[in-house]
C-alpha cells in the first residue's frame, strides 16, 4: 500500500498515523490511544516555546520558524500556537483539513478533558484562508491575554497566503480579511485602540496581495 503523504518533509517521518495515514503532529493531546484533533497537549505549549521546539513535528527549530495563522491573527499580529519548521507549517497548511478545508470546524468533544488547554484566544470562526508568518530566530514575545497566553507576532520576513492548500489569490485574502475585520474593528475601538488598529490596517496593506 502507497502510504498517505508520501511527499511529506522527512521530519515528520517519525509521528504517529491516526486511521486515515494522517501524521498526528506533535502537539496534538492524546486519549486512550487515539489522537485528539485538534486539541492541544497543554504541556506542550510551553514545551516548545521553552526548548524551542517545532509545533509540528517535535523537534528543535533551526533560524527559520513558520507561524501558521489565520486572517484574525495576521490583522492582530498575536497568535496562540507557537512556531514550526517553514516546511513542517508548509505541509501542514496543503495537509491538514482543519487548516484547508473552509468548512472544518473545531471539535468541542474533549473540551472537558482535565489535561487538555481551553485555547480561550482560538477563533471558532472558520476561514478557508491560512498564513505562514515567517520569522527568523524568536520571532515574538508571549503575553498573557484573558485566560491564555498570545504570542506577539515580531514583523515577518514573509508572509505566505494559502486557500484549500493551495496559494490563496489576491481575492480569497482580500475576502478573508473583509470578513474578519468588523469584529475586531469594533473590539479594538472598545478598548480604546481603534487608531492603534487602522495603523494596522495600513501594514497589512503591503502583507496581503491584492484582488
Ligand atoms: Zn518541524
């Protein structure tokens, strides 16, 4: 049998494969021998910002680190996962359903799980539209943001848009951010931010290709 993936970066060789050949990454919670999707290991968090570890695949991150998020974190500049290798983030933005599928939604199934993070700064508002931020070395500072931690998000060498695991067009970004932006436009002008986040606006002018 071909297995599922076969072009997938060698660094992912060594996870686990849930039923359907998918590689379970690294930081996915585990539950009576089967993968969790897509519940984080809440000791992994700190894990791999602590050893600068690969969201992904588990290993150590080399200069280069890939952030892989969606159109909310681009126009805040703050992300709750930490990096990956560019070529892990890459695989897993052609790869995994929830990041290129438009219609994926979380699972709320394990939300009560003892060792599983609540994530409380993850958006449930399904896009079709993912980045990889590109940073070399930290590439962000952690906060504390409500009951979670955000990482700010330093400015990228590159950004990368994909839409169902392919490059995003000019069109799909616009769209994506169109739809994002109402909600945190209003958030950030209720907490006294509102000219903070047209200025950011302005930067994601030259990050986000056009229609
Ligand atoms: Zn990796």
């Amino acid at each position: 049998m071909t297995p599922r993936f076969p072009d997938a970066p060698r660094r992912l060789a060594h996870l686990p494969r849930d039923r359907r050949g998918f590689p379970v990454p690294w930081f996915v919670s585990w539950g009576a021998g089967e993968p969790r999707f897509p519940v984080v290991d809440a000791a992994k968090l700190s894990l791999a910002w602590n050893e600068e570890r690969c969201w992904v695949c588990g290993d150590r991150l080399g200069a280069l680190r890939g952030w892989v998020v969606g159109p909310m974190s681009v126009i805040e500049g703050a992300t709750p996962e930490p990096p990956s290798h560019y070529e892990c983030a890459a695989f897993s933005v052609s790869a995994c359903p929830h990041l290129s599928t438009a219609d994926a939604r979380f699972s709320g199934q394990y939300a009560d799980a003892a060792d599983c993070v609540a994530q409380p700064n993850i958006s449930k508002q399904g896009s079709a539209v993912t980045a990889i931020w590109i940073t070399k070395g930290r590439g962000a500072t952690p906060f504390q943001a409500g009951a979670g931690t955000l990482f700010g998000l330093a400015e990228p060498t590159r950004l990368e848009w994909y839409a169902a695991g392919r490059r995003a067009s000019g069109g799909e970004v616009q769209e994506a951010i169109a739809l994002a932006l109402p909600k945190l436009r209003t958030a950030a002008q209720a907490e006294g931010r509102g000219a903070e986040f047209e200025r950011r606006l302005t930067w994601l002018d030259r990050w986000a290709p056009q229609a």
